[in-house]
C-alpha cells in the first residue's frame, strides 16, 4: 500500500463542479447501501439534491480533508 498525494485541481471558484464531484464519490461509496435499502429510483435524485446542497454551502469545502489510498488486492491462483 502506498500513500497518494492529493492533487486539487479544483478550487473554491469552481463551486458546481467541486459539489458534483463530492457528490459523486459520496455515491460510489453509499449507493449499494441506499440500493439495497430504498431501491435504485431515488438514486439520481437524491444525489442530485445532495449536490444542490453542497452548492448551496461552499464553506464545507473549506473543512473537508482529503485521504486518497490506491489498494490492489491480488488473487491468489490455486
């Protein structure tokens, strides 16, 4: 495993494609949960909403640390 660093090439001027973009890796990360849970025809919506909010509120970006691993598992051929 090895640490990353952590290029931003967005900045608080580019607040609508900063919001897609958490809005995005916040759903690769919840959506199986959400689909399992509530099915998968509130998914665009509810993320889409989520990214309004972000919008709506720049100042979080200010506070979000990020932590980026790159991990490659290998299956062992038996």
């Amino acid at each position: 495993m090895e640490n990353l660093p952590h290029i931003s090439a967005l900045d608080i001027e580019n607040v609508p494609r900063r919001a897609q973009l958490i809005a995005y890796h916040v759903r690769a990360a919840t959506e199986g949960l959400i689909k399992q849970q509530f099915g998968d025809e509130i998914l665009d919506e509810l993320f889409g909403l989520y990214s309004k909010k972000l919008q709506q509120q720049p100042s979080i970006f200010e506070s979000v640390k990020a932590i980026n691993f790159l991990v490659v598992l290998k299956c062992k051929a038996t």
